[in-house]
C-alpha cells in the first residue's frame, strides 16, 4: 500500500495494483498495426520511462508472453491463454455451439455469436461452412461494431448513455463504398435495429458479404449477445436474406436463449444451496 511522502503515485483506490496496471498497458501497446516494438516505442506509447518499460518488456520474456531480438519486442500466441481463461469461463459458447452447428446445417452458411468489447465485436462461437471472407476469422477475432450486423445489434442494446458515449468517440472509417460513416445515419440504423429487432448489414464490412443479426437476451430482457449468419451476396439477395435465413437465425437466437437462461438459473440455484 502507498505511504504518503512515498513520492509514487497513488492508484483510484486503495487496492488499486499499479504494477499490474503497468503490465498490462505493455501488453496493450502491441496490436495490429504495430505487431513489433521497440523499447522505446514500448516506453512512449504506454507513458512508462524506459527502464521500467523495459523491466516490464523482460519479467513478459521470461514468462513467455513475449519475445525479443535484442532490439524488438513482439507477443507470442501465449498471451491468447489470457483471453481464452475469461472466454473459457463464460457458458455462452458452450451453450450456443449446438444451435450454430444446427443452423449452419440448416441454411448451408456460417453462423456466429459475438460479445461487445469496447468499440469491437468478438468472436467467441463460430461454426464456418465455407471461406466467405479474405479475413479469416476465428474464435476472438475483432472487428468494428458500426460495420456488422452483430455490432450493431449490441449497439442497438446499449443505454442509451452508453450509446451516446460511443457515438462521440468512434471513427466511421469506411471499410468498403457502401459502410456507413455519418453519425446520424447510424443512429437512425441503430433504431431501426432496436426496433426491427435484426439487423442486416449489406457488403458493408466486405465487398461480396452479407450478414444478418439478432440479438441475444439475457432473463432480464438485456442483450448480451448476437448471432448471425453470413452468405455471399451472388448466394442471396437481400431480400432472401431476410425470407429464408433471418427465421431459421431467429429460431436459434431463441433456443439459446432458452438454453442460456436455464444453465444461469442452474448455476445460481447450485451456488444458493451450497451457501445455504
């Protein structure tokens, strides 16, 4: 715990772990665009001085969770074991799996469901019928949630605080000629959603790709989830996109549902007995 005059700098709380917090900014400032660092950049992206961000850099070479060349840094797959603990931890996935592979076998297209991570959906069930996309796209993977129809079903079910909140800060990049990049287009799509209660986005996220989405609702009534399913737009319209694929998606958003509630109300009668 800090003691005063210390001259380090006090966490939000008293339990606050400042070395964590320092950790995991390290981990962060690698991505996509920058998949190799060096100490320096390491150190100016996170706000760290050089030699702790290089202390940091090394205790992750030692565990394993990064690797170096003596002059640049780079994650290795073990730091995906960090977010497979929380999304192995979640009965989601278990429970939508049989309903995605039931889909999937019914409409002869790939079926997925995604949870909201800050401006991102990810991935956290899939059942792939065939490459539909350049971007191969596995468990965990992230894209932006304006451009997707699970995206904007998530958003769709945000506080409307919240959605506020995102609206403010996202940049509407467009990923093809047709995506969405104004603000109010996309509100008014995002109520259209909440109101239809699907959403289809049309070669938005990719030239040649459709995808419809429905949301995924806890007991309370909160959309915690949404699945879809993608097709090539040469294989549907987007009109039979909504005829023959948006029941079959509808069904199964329900079964999981169902599903979803029962093994949530198992777990919290398990735990009321055991503290009983």
């Amino acid at each position: 715990m800090t003691q005063p005059g210390s001259g380090e700098q006090q966490g939000p709380s008293p339990d606050y772990v400042q070395s964590l917090a320092r950790g995991l900014a390290v981990i962060r400032a690698f991505d996509a665009e920058h998949p190799r660092r060096t100490l320096s950049d390491v150190a100016k992206t996170t706000d760290l001085t050089r030699a702790t961000a290089r202390r940091f850099l090394l205790t992750l070479v030692e565990l394993g969770y990064v690797r170096s060349d003596g002059s640049m840094f780079w994650l290795t797959p073990r730091v995906l074991e960090l977010g497979y603990s929380y999304l192995s931890s979640l009965s989601l996935p278990d429970v939508a799996g049989p309903h995605l592979e039931a889909l999937a076998e019914q409409v002869r297209e790939s079926s997925s469901v995604s949870i909201l991570d800050g401006d991102d959906v990810v991935y956290v069930a899939r059942v792939p019928v065939s490459r539909i996309m350049t971007v191969a796209i596995t468990i965990g993977t992230r894209f932006p949630a304006f451009a997707t129809s699970m995206g904007r079903v998530l958003l769709a079910g945000l506080p409307e605080d919240k959605l506020d909140a995102y609206l403010r800060r996202v940049e509407l990049s467009p990923l093809t000629g047709r995506t969405i990049t104004d603000v109010s287009s996309l509100r008014a799509e995002l109520d259209s959603v909440r109101a239809q209660g699907y959403c289809l986005v049309d070669q938005e996220l990719e030239e040649g790709l459709r995808s419809i989405a429905a949301p995924v609702r806890d007991h309370a009534g909160d959309v915690v989830a949404a699945a879809n399913v993608s097709t090539q737009a040469a294989r549907h319209s987007a009109d039979a996109v909504r005829e023959h694929l948006l029941p079959a998606l509808l069904r199964a958003t329900a079964a999981i549902e169902t599903d979803l509630y029962r093994v949530q109300s198992q777990s919290t009668d398990h735990k009321g007995s055991r503290h009983a």
